[in-house]
C-alpha cells in the first residue's frame, strides 16, 4: 500500500533554474523559452551560421554538437575552459577536469569547488563580454534556441563552442562522451557513463515486479503543467517503478487542466516540499483526490535538478520513496 506521506532523502545539493530543462509549449517551434519552463530542443541535424564556420578537416573536428556545428576531436581547446550549462560544469569536475574552468553560470552549485570559478552570470542568452573576460579558448553552451547568438557571436572572434542538449539521459550520456574527448578524459567519462548506468540498470532490477502506483508530477504552476514523456524525468519514473499517467503526452512537459488531472485519478502526486506546501493549502487543487487523501510525495528537487551526474542518486531516491519495501534491494 502506498504511504500518504513519504519524503525522500536530503542532499548537499540543490535543483537547477527550470530554465537549464525543456520549455513544452517552445519544444517544436524553438521559440524562446519562459523561465521556469522546458527549453527548446534542438537536434544536430538543424542548419546552423555555426555549421560552415570551421571545416571539420582542417580543425580536426570529427563530430557536430547540437547546433550543428563541428566539434575539436581533442583536448587542444581545453585550456581555458567557460561552462554556461551547470550539468556540463557537474561533468566536467566529475571528469577530473574542474581545474580547467575559468568560468561558470551563476546557477553553478556543485560540488562544492565550482564556488571557486569565475561567475559570468546566466546560461540562457549569457553575457558574452562577461564570458570573453575570462579569455577562454572553449566555451560550453546549453543547446538552447535563445543561445544561438551567443555562439555565433563567440565563434566570430575564434571562440571554440560546444552546444549541447541535455535533456534525456541519453543526453546525458552523450554529453559526458562529447566532453571525455574535448577535454581528454576519454576514460574518466567512460567510468562515469558506466558507473550511472550500472545504477539505473540496479534501480530498475530491484523494482522490476513491484505494483507500479499511477502518478502525476507537477512542474509549473500557472498554467499548470506536469511531466510528460521525452525527458529525464520520465525515464526516471519508469526506472523507479512508477506509471506516469502523462505519459501518453509527447511533450516533455505537458500543459494540463486540473480536471484533467482530476479524471485520471493518480495515486500519486510528486513535487518539491513548497510545492506540496501550495497544492495542500489550494482549493482548486482539491478536486484531485490524491491532494485531498494527502498521497503526496516531497521530492528533494536538489537531486533530480538537473540530468547530470545525480542522475543515478536520484533513481535510488526515487525508488526508495515509492517503494521502502524494496530500500534493501537497492544500491
């Protein structure tokens, strides 16, 4: 049976700005995204000014980055290194490579180290003269649709630039493979990737046969919005055991009603703790019976921020906050 009231652990971590995670209603048009929501994605195969400013032969690119635009095939770059993604600064630490940062988001909060970085201010639509002050030789960008000018910007004054999209665990997983090779921490990245995916891969066993409660995680307010498929988040509802019941919506964050969470009566509800605080005190949110029965599970959003290297502490997480019959199954 499911508990009315769980709590997941506490960690030296906290949530990133939403606006580092897909903007729903922008995700195809790739307009600009309102903070708090999802940010647009881009794929690699989209046109881009970036695409002809460098012939990948005579740069020793071997690959595109999200903007289409070709990336180092070694660590020639890295000597001075700007981050303007906190999951790509996370990263790069985790990767051995933190002493080459010179600068960071403001957003940047772990590990603890990054303090020490140099602030530039924002990820989204960043300060590009904050950013050239550092005198960098590569910088890294969130492949949103509002950092294109920054890119092209950067790349005009021979600035190496890498975009890349982190939004899927897959995501995930090729961003820690791009950043081993720009870097030259092949092997560290490769430990990394293995590493979490031995987790979720033990996640996923300890909860393979457990009844899977029906849930609806909440992510924006007005309008409301929930998760729906295509992210990180998503995926780490399945890999802990639970049904999304938004799941049929392909954006990764779904504009919804409350009737419409109403109808389809979820067992669950998932959020951060001031979240939770305003859904039990909102009456319009007391149509929904889980709010009513009080079925609300307290996420500690520090862990499940952002889809970086807590990606694997946050299944664990997760499975144990929906099933604590299976704590000791699990890493």
């Amino acid at each position: 049976m499911f508990s009315r009231f769980t709590v997941l652990p506490a960690h030296d971590v906290r949530r990133m700005v939403r606006d580092l995670i897909v903007c729903a209603v922008v995700l195809a048009s790739g307009s600009a995204c309102t903070p708090g929501r999802d940010e647009g994605a881009v794929s690699s195969a989209q046109p881009s000014p970036l695409a002809g400013a460098a012939d990948p032969e005579a740069t020793g690119a071997i690959a595109l980055d999200d903007f289409g635009a070709p990336m180092p095939s070694d660590a020639q770059y890295a000597e001075r290194v700007v981050s303007l993604s906190p999951a790509l600064t996370e990263i790069a630490f985790a990767i051995g490579r933190g002493a080459r940062l010179v600068g960071r988001t403001s957003w940047d909060d772990r590990p603890a180290a990054v303090r020490a970085v140099a602030d530039v201010g924002p990820g989204i639509r960043p300060n590009v003269e904050a950013v050239l002050a550092t005198q960098p030789t590569l910088v890294l960008l969130y492949a949103s649709p509002d950092n294109r000018a920054a890119a092209e910007a950067l790349a005009r004054v021979g600035v190496r630039v890498v975009a890349l999209r982190t939004v899927t665990i897959a995501d995930f997983r090729r961003s820690a493979q791009v950043l081993g090779r720009v870097l030259g921490s092949d092997r560290e990245a490769t430990v990394l990737v293995d590493s979490i995916d031995a987790t979720l891969n033990a996640v996923r066993a300890a909860v393979r046969d457990v009844r899977r409660p029906r849930v609806v995680w909440p992510s924006w307010d007005a309008p409301v919005m929930v998760v729906g498929n295509g992210s990180y988040e998503a995926e780490l509802l399945d890999i802990a055991g639970a049904t999304n019941v938004f799941a049929d919506r392909a954006e990764p964050v779904a504009t919804v009603t409350l009737e419409e969470i109403a109808a389809r009566d979820p067992d669950l509800l998932l959020a951060g703790p001031d979240r939770v605080k305003r859904l039990r005190e909102s009456t319009p949110w007391q149509a929904v019976r889980a709010v009513r029965d009080q079925r609300l599970v307290v996420l500690d959003t520090a862990v499940i921020g952002r889809p970086g290297v807590a990606i694997g502490m946050s299944a664990v997480a997760l499975a144990r906050a929906l099933h604590p019959d299976r704590a000791s199954a699990l890493p």
